[in-house]
C-alpha cells in the first residue's frame, strides 16, 4: 500500500501561514480587527483567533507525523498552542476583578 506524501508535505507550511494570517491581522490590519470589535461583536474575532491558533496546532501535529518538516512542524505546534493559550488568557480568565470578557 502507498502513501500520497506530497499532500501531507504541505500541511506544516499550512499552519504556519495561518500564523503570519493572524500576525498581519493583529498588528498591520488592526484597524479592521477593531472595527469590527467596536461596530459588531468581540465573539466573532475572538472566536477567529482561537480557531486559526487551533488549526495551525492541529496542521502542524499532522505534519509532524506525516513529513520530513519536522522542525517546521514543533515550531507550528508550539506557536499554535500558544496563540490557543493567549486566547484563554485574555479573553477568558478575569482581570483585577472585573469579570471575563467572554462569560
């Protein structure tokens, strides 16, 4: 039985431009990310970032397993679980106080 490894060559490189997607979303297109924090909801961007931040770890757990990108692949894990961590971080654990941003 073959394996199709060509597909599975891309999947870490998949991930990682999830990554620069949400860098270039948080820092250069910040404008249009609060827009739509002000003018609409804060669940819809939140919701976004933690899911790019999952995908990109879910993207690099397969490449990991199913590529030679094996550096590549920790490095995706890594920054995804992070990007997952900083969305429990500031939008659901209290601050001072006050209460979770998303209850």
């Amino acid at each position: 039985m073959t394996t199709n490894k060509g597909a599975s060559n891309i999947l870490p490189f998949i991930g990682l431009s999830l990554q620069v997607i949400l860098l270039l979303f948080v820092t250069v297109l910040n404008g249009i990310r609060t827009s739509w924090m002000i003018h609409g909801s804060l669940l819809p961007v939140a919701i976004g970032e933690f899911a790019i931040g999952v995908c990109s770890f879910v993207f690099g757990i397969l490449g990991y397993y199913q590529t030679k990108h094996t550096t590549l692949s920790i490095l995706v894990v890594l920054i995804g679980l992070f990007i997952s961590l900083l969305f429990v971080f500031v939008y659901l654990l209290p601050e001072a106080g006050d209460p979770p941003i998303i209850q």
